[in-house]
C-alpha cells in the first residue's frame, strides 16, 4: 500500500504549483495523481495564457500581485521557461459606466501597491494603437506587467522541479475513491490501487465537484465551454501589442505566435462537459474583431485549428481556496472561473502554507476564498470575468 503525507488529485498547473511550493517548503513524501496518461490534457493545456493583476476584488488583485512578480523570476527559480511576456493587459472603455469601473479598479489596484497600472486618454490610446477604431472610446486603463505566460510550460516547469525535490507522479491514475474516518480523510482508491494518506488536496479543474463528492462535499464548481480562435499568420497589427479587451462586446485578442489569438465570451453559452469546436463561432468572433480592429477583416482563420476547453466556474467567480469544514485534511484548490494559470503560483503558496502551517500571508484574508462562503451566503463580486 502506497503511503503519502499529501496526495494532490490533478496534474495540470495548479496541482503542480502545489507540489512545488509544497516540496520547496520541506514537505517532500508528496504523491501526484493524474487520470491522463500525460499532464496538460485538462483546461491548463487550453488556455489563453492571459495574466493580469487588473482585477476589481482586493483578493483576486493580491493574488496577482503575489503571482505576477513570480512569473517574472520563474525561469532563474525554477530553471525553465515561463513564457512570461509582459505585454500589458489595455481595458478599452465606451460607455461612463466602464470608466467608472476601471477608476474605481484602479485606486484599489494603487492602494494595494500595484504600480504599473495607469488610467488613459482616449488619445493615449490611438497613440499606442492607431489600427483600433477609436471614435466611441472614452479611454481605458493599462498595466504594463500583465501580459502573458506558456501554460504548459509552467505546468511541466512546476513539475519537473518537485520531482526532483521528491514529489511523486503517477500518470494514467484516477481517484475512484475517497475515505474518511473519525479523524478526516484516510485514504484514497484509484485505478493503480488504494493509497493511504492524512491530507488530500483537490486540484481536478472542471472536474472537481466529482472529486469533492467522492468526499461527501458538495461543491459548486461547474464546467463552461471556452473557444479561442487562432489567426493565420497576420502582420498589419503590432506583434508586441497587449491583450486588448474590449468592454463594450467583451472580445479580448492578443498577439499568439505570427498571428493572433481571438475570444470571445458567448453569453448563450450555459454548463457542460462539452469540448467540441462549433465552426459557427468563427463568424461571431470576426464581426466583433473587425469592429474594433477593421483590419482584422481580412484575418485568416483555419477551423482546424480552434480548439475549446473548459472553465471551471464557481457561484461568485472567484477561487475557492483551503480546507473543508467537518472534513478534516481536505483541501480545496478549485473554482478559478478562468483565471487559474494566472493564478496558480499564489494558490501553489496558499495551498502550501494552509497545510503545513494553518495560515498565510498570500493575502490579507484567506477565509473570504473558503468554502463556508456558500453556506454563509458570504460571495464575493468580481465585475470582470473574461
Ligand atoms: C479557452 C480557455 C482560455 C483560458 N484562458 C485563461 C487565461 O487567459 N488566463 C488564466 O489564468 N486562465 C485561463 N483559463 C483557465 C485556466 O486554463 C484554468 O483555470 C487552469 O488551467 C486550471 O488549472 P487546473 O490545474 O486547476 O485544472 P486542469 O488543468 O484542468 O487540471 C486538472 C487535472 O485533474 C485531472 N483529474 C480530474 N479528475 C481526476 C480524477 N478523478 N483523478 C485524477 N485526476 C483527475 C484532469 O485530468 C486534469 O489534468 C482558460 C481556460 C480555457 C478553457
């Protein structure tokens, strides 16, 4: 019988966040179980690859500003590429009620020592992207060390390091199981045998509602369909441009390649498993992008090449982070609702600290990300959710 101090249930970039930051802190009889015969294969192989501390709650923007700096160091620590460019995230406004917003974000941002955030004119705007249609902008804001990072060269970065810090994975193993006795959890059974184990962490992405009742928990994380379109190779806008994400449509693009990357939240969208790339959403997409970018017109697209993954949405669109009331020794990593590879080196040291220590310092207060929330009807209210 295999024995493990933490057993973390999912091999995508948050459970391997997890390990490291685990591993890194001493705690080193650590045993990873993926379902997959590889790792990546869940939402983190699929995503955008958007980070941003241009967030409106102060929990989500100190998760940032926790994550962001690190993916600045993450090559020299960890010795492999992130794929951090900090390209900048620019928030295009059209109505008052957006300006508004981004000011009110703003001065929280400030106030929580973001310094590379700014508010601007719509004349800055044009000046830094004349190829924008501009003459319904009211302004914008832009943080200059947003931008992006390689999900999957995280995720494998992450991996890699807690291997060699102890860290044990085993592919092509799904938890069918989980055991709780008098003290909390016990035990685990998958498909490669039972395990026994006093702390299990829950890192199944869309999956984790399955995971949780396994434990008796019923958790509110629900798969939603996102599809992303990559353009052919296309020059006629700058390849160093930010991701532009526009208020008035909610269409976000940025540069991806020789090309770019377009998206687009589709409203009608509503919870499943589904994966499938509907071709239809090519056209809906292209009429927001040449709206803003009339150049976009004549972008290329092959359908072959658009894909669709999953987001894993909680009640109030934020994480839900720590461990779970009358269940001892389960620990929640879930609910990121589309921001989970931003985020993931924050949650790696949240969920590190929590276990090993009972507490952290990631962020003023942890417990507004805790699973009573639901039960307190405490939720949180994040405006922004791309
Ligand atoms: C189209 C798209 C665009 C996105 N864009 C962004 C973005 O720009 N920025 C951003 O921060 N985030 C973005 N996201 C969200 C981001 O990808 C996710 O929040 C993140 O990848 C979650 O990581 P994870 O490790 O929790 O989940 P996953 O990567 O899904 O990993 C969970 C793993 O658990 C495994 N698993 C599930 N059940 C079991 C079981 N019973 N036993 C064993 N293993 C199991 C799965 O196989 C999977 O590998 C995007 C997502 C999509 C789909």
């Amino acid at each position: 019988m295999h024995t493990a101090d933490v057993v973390i249930i999912g091999g995508g970039i948050v459970g391997s966040s997890i390990a490291w930051h685990l591993t890194s802190a001493g705690c080193k009889n650590v045993l990873v179980l993926e379902r997959e015969s590889s790792q990546g294969k869940g939402s983190t192989g699929k995503s955008m690859g958007g980070v941003r501390a241009q967030f409106s709650t102060p929990v989500n923007i100190q998760l940032s500003l926790y994550s962001i700096p690190f993916y600045a160091r993450f090559d020299e620590v960890l010795d492999h590429p992130s794929g951090y460019r900090p390209q900048g995230y620019l928030f295009l406004a059209t109505q008052d009620s957006h300006l508004a917003y981004l000011r009110a974000n703003f001065d929280r941002q400030k106030a929580l020592g973001l310094q590379t955030v700014e508010l601007l004119q719509s004349d800055d705007i044009r000046k830094m992207l004349p190829q924008l249609r501009s003459d319904d902008l009211l302004g914008g804001s832009f943080c200059s060390t947003d931008g992006f990072v390689d999900p999957y060269s995280v995720m494998t970065g992450f991996m890699a390091r807690a291997t060699e810090q102890g860290v044990t994975l085993w592919r092509s193993a799904e938890v069918t199981g989980i055991s709780v006795d008098q003290n909390g959890v016990s035990g685990l059974e998958t498909s490669r045998g039972p395990v026994t184990t006093r702390v299990i962490v829950n890192a199944a992405g869309a999956w984790a509602a399955h995971v949780a009742k396994l434990a008796g928990v019923n958790l509110p994380v629900e798969p939603l369909r996102r599809m992303l379109i990559p353009s052919e190779p296309f020059d006629d806008f700058p390849h160093s441009a930010p991701m532009v994400v526009d208020l008035s449509s909610g269409f976000h693009f940025r540069p991806e390649g020789r090309g770019f990357l377009l998206a687009w939240n589709d409203p009608e969208e509503t919870t499943s498993f589904n994966t499938n790339f509907e071709n239809s959403f090519i056209e809906k997409v292209l009429l927001h992008a040449a709206d803003r970018v009339p150049v976009f017109d004549n972008l290329a697209i092959n359908p072959k090449r658009c894909w669709a993954g999953l987001y894993e949405m909680s009640p109030d669109h934020h994480a839900i982070l720590g461990s779970v009331p009358g269940v001892p020794g389960f620990f929640l990593a879930n609910g990121f609702s589309g921001h989970g590879v931003m985020h993931s080196p924050a949650t790696g040291k949240i969920l590190a600290d929590l276990i090993l220590y009972g507490k952290t310092k990631v962020v003023d207060d942890i417990s507004v990300l805790g699973f009573e929330r639901f039960g307190k009807g405490e939720l949180l209210h994040e405006t922004a959710i791309l």
